[in-house]
C-alpha cells in the first residue's frame, strides 16, 4: 500500500512551530553574561603587553610574507631551477628566434658524464 505524502499539512505544521519559537525569548542570567564578558577581556590584547620578539629566521620569514610567500618562492625557485637544467623545446624555439641561432654550453667534456671518468 502506497503512503501519501500531505506537503501542506507539513508545511503548515513548521510553520507553527516556527511560530511558537519566535514567540519565546530565551533569559540570560547576569552570572552567566558577567562570565561571558569576563572571558572576553581575558582573550583581549593588552597594550602594555610587549610584542613576541622574531629572532633572525623570523624576521627575514616576516620580510617576505610569511609562510604562504616562502611556498610561492621555493615553487618558482624550483621550477626556475628546472627550466635551467631541462628547458622546454619552446624555450629554445624562441630563444632561437630571438638571438637568431641555438647556443649550447657545455659545462663538462662530452667524453665524461657529470665530470666522471669512465
């Protein structure tokens, strides 16, 4: 047997119990707020308080922007790192285009792999 579903009623339901929450207005006791504002004072900054004090690491993180600026920075510095090492074939290709011929350097002889004999 199929059950039926009233939308309505449903409805109507919610909307009178909606009805009666917004009637009631909860109390707060005064010891209850008076703990609430004192814990509120206790996680205020104090202006007497002195500021921590960055040691050299810190402070050259701080410089730079933190710990979200140093990720960006090693990132570009590794990708930097690689395009040096390994280019892609268009950065040669422009590279090309621009100088007018390829030029290679070669840090080690051909006849040895990473300056090792053999």
């Amino acid at each position: 047997m199929a059950q039926t579903h009233d939308d309505d009623a449903d409805l109507a339901m919610v909307d009178t119990l909606f009805a009666e929450l917004r009637g009631d207005d909860p109390e707060v006791s005064d010891a209850l707020m008076a703990r609430i504002i004192s814990d509120a004072a206790n996680h205020m900054p104090r202006p007497d308080a002195a500021a921590p004090q960055l040691g050299l690491w810190g402070t050259m993180l701080a410089a730079i922007g933190g710990w979200t600026s140093l990720g960006g920075l090693t990132t570009a510095c590794a990708i930097g790192l690689w395009f040096g090492i390994a280019p892609p074939e268009t950065v040669e290709t422009w590279m090309t285009g621009i100088t007018g011929d390829a030029t290679t350097i070669s840090l080690y002889p051909e006849s040895t792999l990473l300056g090792l004999e053999g």
